[in-house]
C-alpha cells in the first residue's frame, strides 16, 4: 500500500506552499501531487514555480504527479492545461474529460482524478484502453462499490495496468460552481474576488442554523462540512486500494500521515474526531461517522 | 432554433406538442435517468405510445439515459438503450462513457446528445466527446456564461443546447455530491437529489423547519414563503451571518438572452422540469413557443413580453428568476 498527498486545495501563500512540499520532501511519502485544482485566478505559485518543486520531490525519491483544473471554462484555461500535459516529464492527473482528451492525442498516460465519472466497469475498461495508469474513484462511492466494480471479468486482464487510489482523509470536493461562494460570503462577486480565498487556509465553515458542521466553501469548489478520515478502514482496503491519498490540511497533515501508515494492518487504531466522517467507504451518507 | 420540453407522462407529453415544443424529452421509469422520482417517467409501452403521438405530429423525441451505469446491474442501462431505439425514438441524451461507447459501436447511425450530467465545459471536453462517441449535439452545464457560450459557439462546430428556463443547478451538473453527502442517493448513483423519502417538516412555535436526513436546511418565520429543501438552496450560518451561502431559491431564466442565444446559432433551447404537471408544461411552453417565434420573425427588434415574464415568474421557484451564471455578475 502506497500513501499519496493530493494537490493543495486551498489558496496558500507562496512561503506557507514551499514549506509544505519541504516537508513532504522530509517525509515517507509516495507520491505527490502538485498544481491548481480548483481556481485559475490563483497565481501564488506559478507553473514554473509547481515544476522547480516537482524537480526537489523527485530528488527526494518521490514520484510526482501534475493535478490540473477540475472546471475548465476559459480558453486560457484550457491554454494552462496544455501546459501542464505538455510538460515532458511528469505524469498528469486529468481532473476533466477535457484534460483525457488532449493526453490521449499526445499518446501520454494520465490518472483519472475523482471528479472523472468513472462508476462502472466498462467506463473504467474505456479509460484504460485511452492511457489510464491510476484511477481516483468518485468520492461518493463505497468499498463494495470498488471490490464489486474490480471484480467482473472484463477487469481482469487489464488488472496490472492500473493502480487504485482512494480519497481517504481530508474534507471531500463534493461540487464545483461558476460561482466563488468564498467572494460571495465577503459579498463580493467572482470579478472583484481580491482573491479573498487566501485568508481561509482551510476553507471557510458553513454551519446549519441549529449548530451542525454542514460545508466548507472553497472558492468555487465545496467541500464536505466534516473531515472523510478512512484511518481505520485501511484493513479493509486490502486487495483493491494501491494508493491512500490524503488531501493536505494546514495542519497536522504529516502527523495524520504517520498514523496512516503505523495502521495499515489495523495495528494502531485511532480515535475518529467530531468533525470525521467515514460514511461513503461504509455504503452510508457521506457525513455520517461509523464507529466499528 | 429548437424549443425542447420537458414531460414526465403522456398527459405532459400531450401538453408540450399541442402547445408548440418542437420536441420533447423524456425519461424511462428506473433509475437510467436523473429525474428518477415516484409515478414518474414512462415504461416500454408508453415510450413506444410517446414515440408514436410525437412523430404523428412531425415532432421529435428524446430519451434521457443519463445516470451512470451501475456495476451490479449494468444491463439495466444498456437494456434501456435498446428499448429506446427499439422504440425508434430520435435521440438519445447520454453521459456514461460506457453507453457512449456502446451506442456508437453498436447502432453507430442513432443521434446522441451529450448529456448536462456529462459535464462538458469546454472545447477540449466537447472535442474529446465528439471524436471518441460521434455526439451530434452537447447540452452545455448551467455554469457558463453567455461569453462562455459564445466562445464555444465560434471555437466548436457541434451543435450547442442550453437551458433556457427552470430548476437552477448552481454546481456543474453530474460532478455534485452533495446529496449523497447529506442522504447516502445522488444525481449520479441514484438519479435524485435532495430525495423527499429524507424530507422532514417540524413546526414549533410557529417556525416550520425543513430538514433533510436530519440536517437543519431553512427555518421560516410565519410570513415566509417556504421551499423545498434543495440542500444548495438552504439558509446556513457562515461566520455568524445566516444567508443563502450557495443559492437562493430561485429558477433560470434566460428570456432576456434570447436574441443572444439566437444569433449565436443555439441549435436548443431545453425546459427543465420532467417533474412537472401537464399544466405546468403547458404554460411554459406556450410562452417560449410566442418568444421563439417572435425571436425568428424579428431578431433584431425582439423584445421580451411583459406578460411572458409574469406567467413564468408565477411558475418559479419562489417566484423568483435569475439569469443565473449566463450573467457575469451572479458569480
């Protein structure tokens, strides 16, 4: 089993996003995924400065992925992307079909991110025949749902041609708008944004009226108001998850990281925290926490 | 230009040809299709019935197979597709890679339309669609803004649909999972979302809460006008202030983009709402029928009837219309 860091969602200083992949260089990390997921109007770190880090990690053994943008709408946008596909060294995360269709004209393998709608067996044969070397499954399905899908008979023989990789910690990407819910709780629109999003490391918290943790708005994307933690289910991803990611925090991220990697036999259990959710792993609502 | 509507039954269907719809969509009663609700959507008989009454009055039908196919029962979706054209319906409205596959492998002459659920937003997307599966036309996510479309209007050569008037989706259509965040059943695994079977309604001291799976959505006052609970429309708290964080209830509206749309060759105009009643159906179709017609007839000087924007003001979501992302400064 492998542990992955998937790209910063959030909107960090450029000093706060060096230090962080220092960190990740100094740790027993996999993989790591690296670039701007979610907004094009985030330009801490540009793609030269995302390629000198992915440079440092490969240095420091790990393998390196370019993540690209998830909602693509821009021609700039899309002018961004060619970049990141084109960029001759590194694997690419497609985030959008858009992203597949150019990789797979340029003959170049890619990992399917999770907003791929990949749900059955004959889509994820598809993608593998179009250069599919990782599969992100959607973050709303369950580990029935995975064994289930890995199991027919069309999959076997393409089995070795793919790894699994599972969302496993961190608040979810559960939607994505033409609209900056961040801008808009400043009441400010997407146009005069003043990239605000930079204040909020971790999103900022939507409550229901009575007090539960509901969302976390993240510029255009939404996330899951609790935190997914699959700490304890990692016993039983034996068989079909090759991957664990874990989405970084601002804190704690490789503290959460050690844990993960002391319980992959199920050695060291952790207590679940009130804002966990374990929920889609088990086939349940998503926010719901199970204790076994 | 196309007027595309909407039905959820025979009587809806009816509705829409005798009220001017140049054609129709349609779903089938299981889960292939994202408006999977209760005493809705037609069977095999009905759909043949549906095809029959459609060309009979030179108009088209469309089928909406537009979930995402299940592992476990994977011949449900490709059994759909072949009751659909066995059916002889015109088009087929997809968004599973797999099903795009198989359409265009096996009845590589049948229309398809890109779904909404599949997302395509851009040219890169549009052009990966076309080229992998022969889509004919893409119904493009309620995220773009007219600018947006028009560049993709210039840029592409495919045939573009949008949505002209209804339900507002704020999220890009077929990547939200809000609901099954909140329910465990969403647009994708269960062609619903906000499901009613997890709507609870609580009256105390005169404030109704709506509540979905538990969670708080709205609390109204005595004299508010309450909603269903949509769980992007719900009043939430964000740093102390409780507003609507994503949206207000509030329907598309795109009346006022008409010329636009129309100049910059919208192939479709398509009408949300297979949940909708016959007389619902009606109505709005008379309405777009009179604007279409009066956007042909004179483009240049259309414009937008006062008493068109009444009837559907009267038929949205807490009679309040947006243009939505069409408009730059709804983002």
């Amino acid at each position: 089993m492998k542990f992955s860091l998937g790209p910063v969602l959030y909107f960090w200083p450029k000093k706060q996003m060096q230090s962080f992949y220092q960190q990740a260089a100094e740790s027993n990390v996999d993989i790591v995924y690296l670039g701007e997921a979610v907004c094009s109007k985030r330009r801490e770190l540009k793609f030269d400065d995302y390629m000198d880090i992915a440079h440092m990690l490969r240095e420091a053994g790990k393998q390196v992925c370019l993540s690209t943008m998830t909602l693509l709408e821009a021609p700039s946008e899309l002018r961004e992307l060619r970049r990141y596909c084109d960029n001759g060294e590194f694997l690419v995360e497609a985030n959008d079909v858009g992203a597949i269709g150019i990789l797979n004209d340029n003959k170049l393998p890619f990992v399917a991110g999770a907003a791929i709608s990949i749900y059955n067996h004959h889509s994820l044969r598809r993608m593998v025949n179009l250069g599919m070397q990782r599969w992100v499954m959607p973050v709303e399905l369950s580990g029935d749902w995975l064994g289930g899908l890995l199991n027919e008979s069309i999959i076997q023989d393409v089995r070795d041609c793919f790894e699994t990789e599972l969302f496993s910690f961190g608040h979810m990407p559960l939607a994505w708008s033409a609209r900056c819910f961040t801008a808009r709780s400043e009441q400010r629109h997407k146009d005069q944004c003043e990239l605000c999003c930079i204040k909020y490391p971790d999103g900022r918290v939507v409550d229901s009226q009575d007090g539960q943790r509901v969302f976390v708005l993240n510029g255009v994307q939404t996330q899951s108001g609790d935190r997914y933690n699959l700490i304890n289910q990692l016993p039983s991803m034996r068989g079909t998850v090759d991957v664990v990611r874990l989405s970084p925090q601002s804190q704690g991220t490789f503290e959460w990281l050690h844990k993960f990697q002391q319980n992959i036999t199920g050695a060291a259990p952790q207590p679940l925290e009130a804002n966990d959710c374990n929920g889609y792993w088990l086939k349940l609502a998503g926010m719901v926490q199970h204790l076994d | 230009m196309e007027l595309l509507c909407p039905a959820g039954s025979i009587p809806a269907l009816k509705a829409a040809i005798e009220n001017g719809a140049d054609a129709v969509y349609v779903g089938l009663k299981d889960q292939t299709n994202a408006r999977h609700f209760a005493g809705l959507n037609l069977d095999s008989g009905t759909l043949a019935e549906a095809v029959t009454y459609a060309h009979q009055h030179g108009r088209k039908l469309h089928v909406a197979i537009n979930t995402f196919a299940q592992p476990q029962n994977y011949d449900q979706w490709t059994g759909a597709v072949d009751a659909a054209i066995k059916a002889k319906a015109d088009v087929l409205i997809v968004a599973d890679i797999s099903l795009l596959g198989y359409i265009a492998e096996r009845y590589p002459k049948q229309e398809i339309h890109l779904s909404v659920q599949a997302s395509a937003t851009n040219a890169a997307a549009i052009d990966f669609y076309q080229s992998q599966f022969g889509v004919k036309r893409i119904v493009l996510p309620r995220v773009l803004a007219m600018n947006q479309v028009r560049a993709l209007a210039h840029t592409t050569n495919i045939d573009l649909e949008v949505f002209a008037f209804g339900s507002l989706c704020i999220m890009v259509e077929g990547r939200c999972y809000l609901s099954s965040y909140m329910t465990g059943e969403s647009p994708n695994t269960a062609g619903v979302c906000s499901p009613a079977a997890h709507v609870r309604w609580e009256e105390e001291d005169g404030i109704l809460e709506s509540r979905l799976n538990g969670v708080l959505i709205d609390r109204f006052q005595p004299d508010e006008r309450t909603g269903y609970p949509t769980l992007c429309k719900g009043r939430f708290e964000v740093a102390g202030a409780v507003y609507h964080p994503l949206e207000e209830p509030t329907s598309l509206n795109t009346l006022d983009l008409l010329p636009q749309l129309y100049k910059e060759g919208i192939k479709s105009l398509k009408i949300e709402g297979r949940q909708r009643s016959p007389a619902y159906v009606a109505q709005i179709t008379r309405v777009w029928r009179a604007a279409i017609d009066s956007v042909l007839a004179a483009p240049d000087t259309f414009t937008v009837d006062a008493e068109w924007q009444r009837v559907l003001a009267n038929l949205s979501e807490g009679s309040q219309t947006t243009l939505g992302a069409y408009h730059r400064t709804w983002k």
